[in-house]
C-alpha cells in the first residue's frame, strides 16, 4: 500500500529553540513598534500635559482650531482668552494646542 499513500511517520516533538524562532518575529515587530509609535507618543501626549498644566495669565496660546488668543483667566479646566478687544472665549484647557512668544497676537 506504500506506493499508493505515503507513510505517515510521526514529527518530531516542537523544540524550545523552535518555538522562540516562531516567536522572534512577533517580539522584534513589537520592538520596533514600541520605540517607533508608542515611545514618541507618550512622550509627546506628556509634554502637552506640562504646557497645558503651567499655563498662566498673561500667556498667548493657539487653540486646536488656529483661534489666537491672550489667556485672562485660568480654571481648573478652562481657560478664558482674549481674541480681540472685548471679545472673551471660555475654552477647555486640553483644547490649546501651544503656547505663542509674546506679541503674536498683537502683531497677528
């Protein structure tokens, strides 16, 4: 019957050094995920949470739209900017993007 079917003959059990090959791959995409994606962004989402947290009267800030604006009252979580003369916004602090030198929104 051997010329019709092959033999099947049993495999060998799976090795330790096979099974962290199989897996090599997965921990060297990971890796590089990590220090590429991951690593910059939280460095990224913590420096935003400083800004954000040392803000001050006085500062001009961008917010996430492109609004320009002079900070005249800090809250807890929300900003009020100056826009224009008399015009006052009440905004959420995570919503500012950064932090402008001074005399941008004079000059802008």
């Amino acid at each position: 019957m051997g010329f019709l079917i092959d033999n099947a003959w049993a495999q060998a059990p799976a090795g330790g050094s096979e099974t962290w090959m199989t897996m090599l791959p997965l921990v060297l995409i990971f890796v590089v995920f990590y220090f590429l994606l991951i690593r910059p962004q939280s460095k990224r989402q913590k420096q935003h949470r400083e800004m954000v947290s040392n803000l001050a009267v006085g500062d001009e800030v961008e917010t996430g739209g492109g609004v320009l604006g002079k900070v005249t009252g800090v809250k807890e979580q929300f900003l009020t900017i100056e826009v224009a003369k008399d015009v006052e916004l009440k905004i959420q602090r995570n919503t500012i993007s950064r932090v402008m030198p001074k005399g941008t929104v004079s000059a802008a």
